[in-house]
C-alpha cells in the first residue's frame, strides 16, 4: 500500500523532525554555475549530461529547500552562483508548481545567488528532464542541455527569468 497524507498518495516520506535537504548530486568546487533539479531521478540525469563545468543539485520536490516555509541553510551553496532551476515539467499547467517555483527564485536571490534562470527543454505533463534527454541520442544530450542553458537569458521579455511562459490559471 501507499501512504495518503491529506487525501494524496505520499511520494517523498522524510524522517520525523528531520528537515528538507539539497541532495548534492555532482559538487563541482568554484562553479560558478549550478543546475538545481526538482526530482531525484531528474537530477541525476542532468549530472549525467550536464557540461563539467556546472556543480548540479537536486531537491525531491518544489518546496523540499524549506521547513515549513523557512529556507534550511542547504541554499547557501548557491552564494555567488548563476542558477538553472528545472521545476518539475508540468509547471506550465499547475499553479502550484509554478508559484512554489517562483517562491523558490526569490529564496535563491536572497541566499545570494548571482541569477536565477528557468531554462525551457520542451517537456510537459509527465515529460521532465530525465525524459526529455533520454529521449535524444546520448552523443547529443550535453549539448542539447547547453543549449537550452544558454538560450535562456535570451528569451523575449525575460521569460527565462519565470517557472513557465506564462502563469497558469488556477
């Protein structure tokens, strides 16, 4: 069976009184780039693909970077850094995901990273990252992840500054 905590079957199940954790996937010392991944799976396929020189992290869900709303001293890593956040793929079409994603930008900044950006690699619904470079030929998956990091400061309007193109209804 699966335990179901308010009416939802649980997916990340963390000790009692033990807080949330930045699961340091692949520590790159001096980067001044980093990858943050929601999703563990998610994570370890970028660190799988991501060029050497970008430290790459993971959190097991959107909010998993806090304790009851309070940031845990895990976002300092990010002090000085340029960060790439790839929130789950259906933040596009869930609220939820979008706005924890941009409560997640703002807690970023605060801890002093350098930029926050939110990279675009065509994944939806249930296609995430790990789909996404699974899905290419692993001779093109590094280079298709750098591409999609390095066109995001180039978006019109900023758009590599938001969760998604645009916020979804409710």
């Amino acid at each position: 069976g699966k335990i179901i905590i308010e009416g939802r079957p649980a997916k990340y199940l963390w000790p009692k009184g033990r807080a949330a954790a930045l699961g340091v996937i692949r520590p790159v010392p001096g980067a001044a780039k980093a990858i943050l991944v929601e999703g563990t799976k998610q994570g370890l396929a970028a660190a799988s693909w991501a060029p050497a020189e970008y430290a790459v992290y993971a959190i097991g869900g959107i909010r998993m970077w806090s304790r009851a709303g309070v940031p845990t001293h895990h976002l300092d890593v990010f002090e000085g850094v340029e960060v790439y956040v790839f929130p789950d793929a259906d933040t596009a079409t869930n609220l939820d995901v979008y706005t924890a994603s941009e409560k997640l930008a703002e807690e970023l900044e605060l801890a002093g990273a350098d930029a926050v950006w939110f990279p675009r690699t065509g994944g939806g619904a249930k296609a995430g990252l790990d789909d996404i470079l699974g899905g290419r030929k692993p001779e093109q998956r590094t280079a298709f992840l750098a591409r999609a990091i390095d066109r995001v400061t180039g978006l019109a309007r900023g758009l590599g500054k938001k969760p998604a193109d645009a916020k979804p209804k409710p």
